[in-house]
C-alpha cells in the first residue's frame, strides 16, 4: 500500500513531457453523452465538490467564478461554503453571514433563511463553524436536513461544494457524496503529491473513481496539460481512477487585483483571460452527464454527508 504512493509519488516528480494527447478521449466520450431528457419529477441536479490537497490553490475562486459562470447560461447554482477555515466565501465576497448551516441544524433557522443572494445570480449557504457535529446528528435532524435540502431540489440544478484543504473526514464526506469531484491543482510539488495524496485515499477508501483536474495559475494551456498529464499518468498507474481534464485557469493579475476588491474576476474583469477560462469550462461542464433526478440525489447525497461513516 505505501509502497505504490512511494512510487506514485516518485513517478510525480519525473518529467511529464510524453504522452500528452492520450488523455483527451476520456474527457470527449464523456462530453458527448448528453443524457436523454426523462420525465422524472424533478429535475436533475449536479452536485460538484471542489477540492484540493493543498490549501491556497484556488478553490474558492474556482467555486466561485464557475458558479457565476454556471449561473450566467441559465442554471440555478447554490455555493455550499464548507471549508471552515480562513478566507471563506463570504469573507471573498464581502457578504455578511449572520446565519449559516449549523442555526438550520439548530432548528433555528430554515435552509431558505440561511441561503445569501450572492453577485451574479449565486446563491450561498455561509460555512458553519460545527462540521464536526454534522457527522453526528441524530436521525431527527438527519431527516430534518434531508426535508430541508429536498425541498431545495427542485429550485436548483447545480449546488457546488466548496472543501476545504487535505483529507480531513468532512472533505472526504463531501467529495464520496458529490457526483463529481473538481480537484484543483498548481504546479508545486506540494500541490501536486498532495492532489495525488486526496486521489488516492478517496479512491481507495471511499470508492471514488472518477476525478476532474483544473490546472491552476498557469503560464499557458501547454502548461495545464503538462500538469494534467503528469497527474494523469500516475494515478492511473497506481490507483483505479480515471482522471479527465476540466482545463486550465492561468495565472492573472486580474483576478488577484478582483479578490482584493472582493467582486469575482468573472463580473469585476469580464474579458480577462482568467474570467474567460471559467466561462469555457462552465461549458465543459455543463456537457458532463448528469444521470440522477434532484430530489433522489439530494437525499442520497445528504444521507452521505450526515451520516458520517
Ligand atoms: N488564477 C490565479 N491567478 C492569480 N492568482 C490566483 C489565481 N487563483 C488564485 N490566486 C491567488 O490565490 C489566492 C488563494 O485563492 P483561493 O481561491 O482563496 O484558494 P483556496 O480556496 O484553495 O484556499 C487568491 O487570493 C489569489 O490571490
Ligand atoms: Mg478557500
């Protein structure tokens, strides 16, 4: 077991050069299955966790700006903030949250009460200081937090999970319950082994076996490939994942210059490369499967995140 991440992890740090085009077809087969339009009851919802193994890597903007991407071609997007560390959503969009998941554990709050109108259309659930706890309800509130997200269901079609950094029991919750699993890298051995890191302990302990890379703060889409590419090639040697490509963000002075001012690089500096990049990949995604009806999934989904393991 530890003998394959050594080597994983060795194999990482080897020129990722070769092999550079192979990956694609998994990402193309995928892009074409639209799924048929059914009629079930509900709509479908994508429920997409974005994660990474290291902090500071982007998540928060890549949550953000793919949700205000998502929502500007017509979907309803809700942004879970579940990372409960610094720089959280609301501290990056200058939005004050009195309320947030644990007053709805509480019994306090309703879902809809805590639920801030975030720029561009997203909708935000504030991070919660007691994600500990959230592993440890009581049936009770476990059906209370099913109703209260399945009466959401049918107002939303993409609800986006933003992790916080590293492995820890809630991450690993939220990304074993997400359809897909956004992990989020840059090009520093840190990034890069602990990205490898995350992959492997949700693949080998919670069965997670499919995985989209974003390259972040790149110096050119060559760049994000080679990253991809490096990543790539190692998981799918050593673990049984399949790894596909959402694409690259690169490295923009504008969206720095935007979390200062605490608007979204997509809406503060629209035709900047960075903004342009999340609009592609909202495409990108917006092509991905998408199989299980709302309020099905919700509960599933809810049930997962709970429930603990
Ligand atoms: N594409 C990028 N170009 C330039 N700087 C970036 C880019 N993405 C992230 N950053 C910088 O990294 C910081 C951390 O980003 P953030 O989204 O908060 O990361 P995380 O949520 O993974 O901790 C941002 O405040 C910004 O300064
Ligand atoms: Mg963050």
């Amino acid at each position: 077991m530890l003998s394959d991440q050594a080597a994983g992890l060795r194999a990482l740090h080897t020129s990722a050069q070769q092999n550079a085009s192979s990956k694609t077809s998994a990402l193309e087969q995928n892009s074409s299955a639209m799924p048929p339009i059914t009629r079930e009851r509900s709509r479908p919802l994508r429920v997409l966790a974005v994660a990474s193994g290291k902090g500071g890597v982007g998540k928060t903007n890549v949550s953000v700006n793919l949700g205000i991407a998502l929502s500007k071609i017509g979907h309803r997007v809700l942004l879970m903030d579940a990372d409960m560390g610094l720089a959280n959503v609301d501290i990056m969009l200058g939005i004050h949250a009195e309320y947030n998941l644990s007053h709805v554990l509480e019994g306090k709050k309703s879902l809809r009460e805590v639920i801030q109108q975030g720029p561009g259309g997203l909708q935000i659930i504030p991070a919660a200081s007691g994600v500990k706890r959230m592993a440890q309800l009581n049936a009770l509130e476990n059906a209370g937090i099913i109703n209260a997200f399945a009466e959401l269901a049918d107002e939303l079609d993409v609800l986006i999970v933003d992790t916080a950094a590293g492995i820890a029991d809630s991450v690993v919750s939220f990304c074993r319950a997400a359809q897909e699993v956004i992990v989020v890298v840059t090009d520093e051995p840190a990034s890069i082994t602990d990205a490898y890191a995350l992959i492997k302990v949700l693949n080998r302990d919670y069965k997670v076996t499919r995985f989209r890379l974003l390259a972040n703060m790149v110096n050119s889409p060559a760049h994000g490939r080679q990253l991809y590419d490096k990543l790539a090639r190692v998981s799918e040697q050593f673990l049984e994942v399949s790894l596909d490509y959402l694409g690259a963000v690169p490295y923009d002075m504008a969206l720095k210059e935007s979390v200062q001012r605490q608007i979204p690089v997509i809406l503060h500096r629209p035709s900047s490369m960075a903004a342009r990049s999340f609009e592609s990949m909202a495409q990108t995604v917006q092509r991905w499967p998408v199989k299980t009806d709302a309020t099905g999934y919700i509960q599933f989904f809810v049930e997962n995140l709970f429930q603990g393991h």
